[in-house]
C-alpha cells in the first residue's frame, strides 16, 4: 500500500540461496543450518501487533509465548511445591522476604 515493495523490486536484485518464510523455531532452525553450510539466507517474518500493543516475532508462538513461557512458569512451581516437600525430609530452610 505504501510503494515499499514496489521501490524494492526497482533496485538492484538480491541473489540467495534460501528464503525462508517464517521465523519461529523451525524457520529459524533451517536458516542457521543453511547458513552454517555457507549458503546465503533470508529469513521473512511477519507480525501484526496485537490489541495489546506486543509485537513479538522472530521465534514464534513457542519461544515467545507458548512453550518456554510455560515451561518457565511451569519450573518455578515445581521448585515451590519441592520446597514444601523437603522440610518432610529434614531440610530446614528460611523464607526470606516472603
């Protein structure tokens, strides 16, 4: 809409090897890949800004929000529920700033 594609298309073209589309873990994975084998690569990610303003992208729904957030978040209340657990078992610990 805005005659960026079309001033791209009038320069000088780019030659490359690999173009990926998307840049979520397994796009990006495949453009390192190939980059590591010496080959030239471009990776093409598009994001729409949500209702809330994020604008996450390069990584995807997994890196960003879905898998190692919930993995994190997922950790931190093993950790929680093994603190309790121990103190069945003789550990004596303190709860500092709790």
């Amino acid at each position: 809409q805005n005659g960026l594609l079309q001033k791209l298309l009038q320069e000088d073209t780019h030659d490359y090897d690999l173009i990926v589309i998307g840049g979520g873990s397994g796009g990006l994975s495949c453009a390192k890949e190939a980059a590591i084998l010496g080959k030239k690569v471009m990776v093409l990610d598009f994001v729409v800004p949500s209702p809330q303003g994020s604008s996450w992208g390069l990584g995807g729904t997994c890196v960003n929000v879905g898998c190692i957030p919930k993995k994190l978040m997922h950790q931190a209340a093993l950790l929680g529920q093994a603190l309790q657990d121990s103190r069945k078992f003789g550990w004596d610990y303190s709860q500092q700033g709790a």
